[in-house]
C-alpha cells in the first residue's frame, strides 16, 4: 500500500510567494540602504566640504579681566568670517564671548587675541566658525 503525496513537486511550478516577498524585500533594502548612503555622503560633503573657515585653540593666557587667545585660523583664500570664543570662571559660569574677525587673501592665520571678561576667566572656548 502506498501513501499518496499532498505536496507539490518542488520547482515544478515556479516560486513559492514566501520567495517573491523575500525578493522583493532585499530589492527594497538595497534601495532604502543605497539612499542613506546618498543623503549622509551630502551632508558629509555639506558640512566638511563647504566649510571655509576653521580654527583651533594653540594656548590660553589668564589675566585679571581678560584673556589672551592664541588661535590659528584655516581658511580660503579670499574668505572672510568670524570665530566665536567664549571663557568660562571656575564655577563654570559664563564670563566672556566675542566674535573675532578674519579676512584677507592668507589662508592661515596665527593671531592672538585678547577676549575681555566679567571676572577671572580658567578657560578659552572655541564654539565654532562661520563663513560669510
């Protein structure tokens, strides 16, 4: 006696709609995943590529109202900006910021600038540049 076999002979009659779905899924994700990559290449080449001024803090100098910023700014040749420093007291209050200006045709500057403050200040704080 033998047993009559319910299921359909594998491959005989195309995919199986698990294996469409599955397909159609991957297909999605390669798509989906291929535009995160597009969107954070923009925004990488957006933030880091157009980006005409930077800066960095080389040394600090506390005095009794005021505090002297050594900074080297990077920028363009013909770009003109400014560059926020703040200085901070002991307690961690707010004591100074000011905008510092930088234009001309170098593109690396040194300078050292003096930022006034309310009391002692124990830091100098580059927040950031920004391009005109």
């Amino acid at each position: 006696m033998s047993t009559a076999s319910t299921r359909l002979p594998e491959g005989r009659y195309g995919r199986s709609s698990d294996e469409r779905a599955d397909h159609k899924l991957r297909i999605a994700g390669a798509v989906l995943g291929a535009l995160l990559l597009a969107l954070m290449g923009y925004f990488a080449y957006h933030y880091v590529g157009q980006n005409k001024i930077s800066a960095e803090v080389i040394s600090f100098e506390q005095e009794k109202d005021a505090v002297k910023v050594h900074l080297e700014v990077r920028k363009d040749s013909g770009a003109s900006g400014y560059c926020t420093l703040r200085s901070q007291a002991e307690s961690g209050a707010e004591v100074g910021r000011a905008d510092f200006r930088f234009d001309g045709d170098a593109t690396r500057i040194d300078r050292v600038v003096t930022l006034r403050t309310t009391s002692p200040g124990t830091t100098a704080e580059l927040l950031g540049c920004h391009a005109d």
